[in-house]
C-alpha cells in the first residue's frame, strides 16, 4: 500500500465514521475503485479504527471526564447511569460479535450489491428520522439505549451507517437530537476497541511479519494521522449537523452513492 492510498484510505475512514454514510461502505467502494485491500489488512484496519477512537475522546474529553467523575463517587448518579446505559448498548453488538463473526465476515465478501442496498436502507432510515415527529424525551431510558444498540449491531452490515442507524433510531423513539449524537459516538468507543483487540490477537496468531506485508510503516503513520484529524473533524461537525436537523441532505447523498455502488460493477 503506498502512503498516498493510505492517506486516501485513512480520510474516507475518519470522515465517514461519524457522518451517517457508512465507513464500511466507503471503505469497500473505495478499495473496489482503487483496486486496495485495506480492509484485508489487518495492522491498517486496527490503525484506522484506533484513530477514530481516539478522536472521539479528543472532541468529548470532557463529557468522558464527567463520566469518570461520576464513576469514582462510587454511588448511583447522572454520571453512573449514563455509563450504564452505554453497557446496556453494547449488549446487542456483543452478541453478533461472538456468535456471528464469521458470517458478517462472509457479507463483507460478498461485492457491492450489498453495500448498495444497505446505503439505501440508510437512506431511508435518515429520511424517516428527518419527518417524524415523535414526543420529544429528556433522557436516554435504558430500553432505548437497547434498542439502539440493536441499530448499533445490525449496523455491522458494509453499507448501514453505523452513526446514521443509531441517531436516527434515537431521534424515531423521541430522544433529543442534542443528546443523541454524543451518546452515539461514546457507545462505540468500547465496541471498537474490543474490535481491535480481537483483531490484534488474530494478528499476532498469524503472524506480524505477515500481516503487515506490503504495508509500510510509514503508510500506517500517514493512514493513522488522517483518520485521527478527519475523524476529529467530522465527529465535532456531525454533532453540530444532529442539533440543526440536517440530516437529509445525508439521507439523498446515501441514495445516490448506494445506486452507483448497485450499478457500478455493471458499468466497469
């Protein structure tokens, strides 16, 4: 992988995690009109992902200081259910991860139909989300952050927005726009970091050497620097995109990508 293609890589990666249009997605449309393998590799996947985490803390330290306050008081609180509902999130996501790995891993497999498709399930989903209009609630309940957990777990499909799938689902149960967004991107730090964690290990039974073959390590540099900015870019300016309502301009922007993705392998 040259540096300019993991710069490219690592750009689509950072952006497209926190803006409701499919990391996955891209990611997989992206090595298709690059003839890459990104996703293959697995020292660059946990790269990327590992500099999107990061981002999200840099952009919401203090909500996670807050948290972390609140923990440490040792008593129920603001702070502690909160957390608590972000474990209850990451029940759903778990389960697919334990016992469906292998066949998530297949769909990803499987060429750009399926991202096509789940872009416009996306689509729709913001779409949705943009003219509905339920009663609006205060907090975050815990059978929501469930449900919307669920989002979070069906949204390991190429092509489903992970960020578009559980703000929307949040805002189609009547949670607060402004709440939504910074609850999203705190619930997925620890999925991804579990993600990455598995996938170093797979990492180190396969071997180091060979799994960063054709990977240069100043190609992993730049890809990590690029998802690490764009990804603090994008997550400040998609909390700010939940707050106004915008999200139906991402809502068309998914419709279109997810048809070229349908027609594209029958064009080339």
């Amino acid at each position: 992988m040259e540096w300019f293609e993991a710069l490219i890589l690592g750009l689509i990666q950072g952006l497209t995690e926190y803006l409701p249009v499919s990391s996955s997605g891209h990611l997989a449309i992206g090595a298709t009109l690059f003839g890459l393998n990104g996703e293959e590799n697995l020292a660059f996947t946990i790269a990327v992902h590992v500099a999107t985490v990061l981002s999200t803390c840099v952009i919401l330290w203090k909500e996670i200081v807050w948290l972390f306050n609140d923990l440490f008081k040792w008593k129920w609180n603001e702070g502690t259910k909160y957390i608590m509902n972000i474990i209850i999130s990451m029940i759903p996501v778990a389960i697919v991860g334990f016992f469906f790995k292998d066949k998530v891993e297949e769909v990803f497999g499987s060429g750009l139909l399926v991202v096509g498709c789940c872009l416009l399930v996306t689509a729709m989903l913001l779409a949705f989300s943009y003219w509905a209009k339920p009663r609006q609630r205060e907090n975050i309940s815990p059978w929501h952050a469930f449900v919307i957990g669920v989002a979070q777990a069906v949204a390991v499909l190429p092509g489903l927005s992970r960020s578009g799938s559980t703000i929307a689902t949040g805002l189609l149960l009547g949670n607060k726009k402004e709440k939504l967004a910074q609850f999203s991107f705190l619930m997925v730090i620890p999925p991804i970091l579990g993600e990455a964690l598995l996938s170093a290990k797979d990492m180190v039974e396969v071997g180091v050497s060979e799994t960063m073959a054709g990977l240069p390590v100043g190609s992993l540099i730049v890809g990590f620097v690029a998802a690490f900015v764009s990804g603090c870019l994008a997550c400040k300016w998609m909390i700010n995109i939940v707050k106004k309502g915008k999200l139906i301009w991402f809502a068309g922007y998914c419709a279109i990508v997810g048809i070229l993705a349908i027609v594209l392998p029958y064009i080339f």
